[in-house]
C-alpha cells in the first residue's frame, strides 16, 4: 500500500510539471493572449523592470550625493590645511613678540644692574626670537612683512651695541642707546601684534568656513541616506507585491517544518512558479509525514525495549546489570585523581515488615526508598542490586565524600514510615583505589561493610577500612599489585567455606543461616563476619608486604 501511495504521489508530481498551471478564474488565459498591451514591452510592468529602474535610480541619486560629499571634504580639507597654515604662522609672530620682549627687559637689568648671567640668556631669547621671524619668512609672510624683519635686526645691531657698551663700563652710553631704540621696539612689538591679529582673524574666518563645510557634507550624507532609504522602500513595496510575499509564505513554511511542524503547509496561489513550487512542497510534506510517524513508533518501541532491559520493573531505577556495566565503565575511566565510591544499601528488617504487612506493602517502602536515593544521589547514580538492597555510586567521590552521602541517606530515610513502623537502613561505604583495586573488590567490600553495620545495631553507616583496620591510600596512588589481587579473590572466594562451616557448627542450613544474617544482629552475624573480616585482612595485610617497594 505504501509503494503504491510512493507512487501516486510521483505521478501526481511529474504529471503537474509537465502540466500547465490552472488559473485561479476561468478565461484569464484567452485574455492575457488575447491582450494586445501585453506584447508592449514597459519596464515598470514587471518585477526585473522594477528592480533595475529602482536600483538605478537609487544608485544615480546616490552618486551624484556621494560626489558633493567627495567635493566638499575636499573642500573641508582644504580649509582645515590653510586653518592649520596661518594658525602656525600666528603662534610664530606671537612668540616673536614673546621673546623678543623678553629679551629687551633682561637688556634693561643688564645695563642698569650688570650681571654676567644675562648676556647668556639675552642672547637665547634674542636667538630665538630671529628663528621664529626667520620661519614665518620661510613660510611665505603676510604682506610687507619685510620691514618687520628690517626693524628686527635694526633692534638686534642697536641690543647688541649697549650689551657691549655695558661689558666695557661704558653704562651711560649704554642707556643712551636703550632709551634710543625705545621707540623703535615699541613699533616693532605693534607691528608684530597688528600681524599676529590680522592672522588670528584668517583662523578665526577659515574655522567658520570649516564648520559650514562640515555641516554641509554632514546633510548632503543626511540627504543622501533619506532618499536611499525612500527609494528603498519604494522599491521594496514593490517588489513585495510579486516577489517578497510568496517567498515569505515559503520561507515561513520552511521555518515551522525545520522547528518539528511537519502539518505546515503552503499556501500560494500567485505567481504561477511560486504555486507550482508550494504544491510540490505540500505534497513532499505529507510523504515525510507518514514516513516520520512510521519512524517514531520504531523509535518508541526500541526505545521501550532498552527502558525495560536497563530498568527495574518494580522500583523504576536501574536494574543490577546496568549497575555492573555502569561500574566496570567508570572504574576503567577513573583517573588516579578520580575515585570512584560505592554505597550498598539494605532496608533493617524488611523480611519482618513483609511478614507483618505484606508484600504489597513491602514493596510500597522499596519503590518510597529508592525514589528517596534518586532525589538525593541522581536517577542514573542509584540501582537495585537485588532484594532490598539498593547500590549508590558515587562518581570523584573519595571514602569521606561517600560516608557524607551515606550520612545524608540515612537521615532522610529515617524519615519513611509506614503505619507505625519507622524505616531505618544499613549502609556500607568503600572506594576505589583507597580500598579497592577492582569492582569485583569494591562490590565485596561496600557489602561487607554494610553487613557489619548490620551486625553493630543496624540504622549506621559503616566504611570498609574502619572495619578491617585498613590505612585507606592517599589520593593518587593506585591500591592493588597483583599479590594483593590475589590477596582479595582469594578472601572472596572463601566466603561461601566460611559460611558453611558455621552452618555446621550451629547445626543449621546454610541458607537458614544467611537468612540469620540478612535481619539478626546476634552473634551468629558477628562470629560469620569476624572469621571472613579477619581472612580478608591477612590476605591484604600479607599482599601489602610483598608489594610494598624496597627503599
């Protein structure tokens, strides 16, 4: 049925590509034919028209505007470089007049007071003064500027002739030239300010000239940019009555598909390319959406299956052989500064709590116990190992870690009651590699520790390196040599011979014994755990000394 409906749908496509478009009203065809305006050809009559009249006229206008802006930032440029000439040459008259003043006042001390410390800074000042007037020459001068420069070394022959005057005790004379060349420098420092504000006055006009440049440029681009933006939006409207709005409906069709809408469809009814292409899209859509809906149910269905193969039926967590892959995995990850911890977890007394209220009921505390851990040490860090023994790892987490966590389990399970009943757990806490070297080791060893806490009056957590003594390592050192490997299968391996033998000694069954031992802390419990605790510690201790490195 599915090759068929593959089928049909292909024709149907092929046979509307090779097939002229329908008209929305009968006899549109005869009379677009039939219409003689059509064959005239009018370049505003059509979207590419519209485009390349719109377009041009966008770009001439923005042309001629970007060619006035060109011109008057040329225009500006050419005025901030004359701004910068005369204001050179208006600091240059102004520090002639600066130092020559100071020259003649440091004159007048030196001929009225003496001071051979003068003529060196009269000559300075003087020096400088001609190097400032030699500059605005050099720089083309204002006009009959000439005779500053005569006036200029007039005052510096007459200076110089009194400063010699002076040297050579002659002071009288010496002021007699001063008061001589008095008038002429107060000529020279008039002409020099008259100059100095005739070029402060240029500044002053250039800087206005630049700031109506400036503000011109600034409104042929404002000008320019309006008009950009209106023809624009002269041309996008109508571009948009032909062009814009089909794709729009395309594109939003395309947008709601990709975000998981596989129901949208297209609706375009002109231009006639535009309805082709959306009826095209449709009908590819509905294919997709049978096919997807196909693909969803295998997707579900598989992924039920793995749910159930990974999942406890009754509690919802994992079950124990996703905790045995899970395990080995990040043993195998862990880094020598990634500890892995494990918490095995076994509800005090459950068997009597069965016996007393039922399985049902017994099974209600389980799933209220693991769905307490799985709030408290996360949904994929919880699994029920088996019974009413739950495991917790604790990934980067060493023995003090874990023993917090254990902690706060504890306490918070405290809290479950059923009826009038309070629920307690016995847990048991070791590590890899501070106590062991494999997760057949670990498992063994948070068990042990869990039944030991049993056995001491259950309602505790118990660590397997406070109950066999053991120095747990510092982080960064690796646990098991292969002695101390050996060490711990063996001790393992025994528990079984440990166990029957005290079943023949009390004149039980070993599997009545291990019934004793789930929920009894009598001595049977202690005596049990002390023969295999105390095999499992000379196994270690013994594997210790031989891998111990010679210093």
């Amino acid at each position: 049925a599915r090759s068929g409906m593959g089928q049909a749908h292909g024709f149907t496509i092929v046979s509307a590509l090779h097939q002229p478009a329908a008209t929305s009203k009968p006899g549109v065809a005869a009379r677009v034919s039939a219409d003689p305006g059509l064959s005239r050809y009018t370049p505003w009559g059509s979207v590419r028209g519209l485009i390349w009249i719109g377009f041009g006229l966008l770009v001439g206008i923005l042309a001629l505007m970007s060619a006035g802006a060109a011109w008057q930032v040329s225009r500006h440029q050419s005025d901030v470089d004359q701004l910068e000439y005369h204001s050179t040459r208006a600091s240059l008259i102004q520090n002639v007049e600066a130092q020559a003043g100071i020259a003649a006042l440091l004159l007048q001390r030196y001929v009225d007071a003496g001071g051979d410390a003068y003529v060196e800074e009269i000559n300075t000042h003087a020096a400088n003064a001609q190097l400032s007037l030699q500059q605005v020459v050099n720089m083309g001068g204002p006009a009959n500027f000439e005779e500053v420069t005569t006036q200029g070394l007039q005052l510096l022959s007459e200076a110089s002739r009194a400063a010699e005057l002076r040297r050579l005790g002659n002071i009288e004379l010496a002021k007699q030239v001063l008061e001589d060349i008095v008038p002429i420098f107060r000529d020279y420092r008039l002409t020099l300010e008259a100059f100095a504000a005739e070029e402060l006055a240029e500044v002053a006009r250039l800087r206005d000239q630049a700031q109506a440049t400036g503000d011109l440029t600034f409104f042929l681009l404002v000008v320019s940019g309006v008009s950009g933006v209106v023809l624009g939006v002269i041309v996008s409207v109508l571009i948009a009555r032909s062009v814009i709005r089909p794709l729009g409906a395309l594109e939003e069709t395309a947008l709601s598909v990709s975000k998981g809408n596989l129901d949208a469809r297209v609706s375009v009814s002109r231009p006639r390319e535009f309805a082709h292409l959306g009826r095209t899209i449709n009908t590819m859509m509905t294919t997709i959406q049978d096919r997807s809906r196909e693909i969803e149910e295998r997707n579900r269905q598989l992924l039920d299956a793995r749910a159930l193969a990974s999942t406890d039926g009754l509690t919802g967590v994992l079950n124990h052989r996703t905790f045995q892959e899970r395990l080995r995995g990040q043993i195998a990850d862990a880094s020598l500064g990634s500890p892995v911890a494990l918490i095995m977890l076994d509800i005090d007394f459950f068997k009597q709590i069965n016996d007393r209220l039922g399985h049902q009921k017994g099974d209600e505390i389980l799933r209220n116990v693991t769905d307490r851990c799985t709030r408290a040490a996360g949904q994929d860090n919880v699994y029920r190992y088996g019974g009413d023994e739950i495991a917790v790892i604790v990934p980067a987490g060493g023995l003090v870690e874990a023993q917090g966590v254990a902690e706060r389990l504890r306490e918070m399970l405290s809290k479950v009651g059923v009826d009038d009943i309070n629920i307690t757990v016995s847990l048991g806490v070791a590590s890899y590699p501070e106590t062991a070297g494999t997760a057949e080791e670990l498992i063994y060893q948070s068990d042990t520790a869990m039944y030991a806490a049993k056995s001491t009056g259950k309602n505790r957590v118990a660590r397997w390196d406070t109950v066999t003594g053991m120095t747990p390592l510092p982080p960064g050192e690796l646990r098991r040599s292969q002695p101390e490997l050996d060490s711990a299968a063996v001790a393992v391996a025994e528990v079984p011979a440990v166990v029957a033998d005290l079943a023949t000694e009390m004149g039980v069954t070993p599997e009545q014994l291990m019934a004793e031992l789930d929920d009894s802390p009598g001595s049977a419990l202690a005596l049990a755990l002390g023969r295999v605790l105390r095999r499992t510690n000379e196994r270690y201790s013994s594997g210790y000394a031989a891998a111990a490195p010679r210093k």
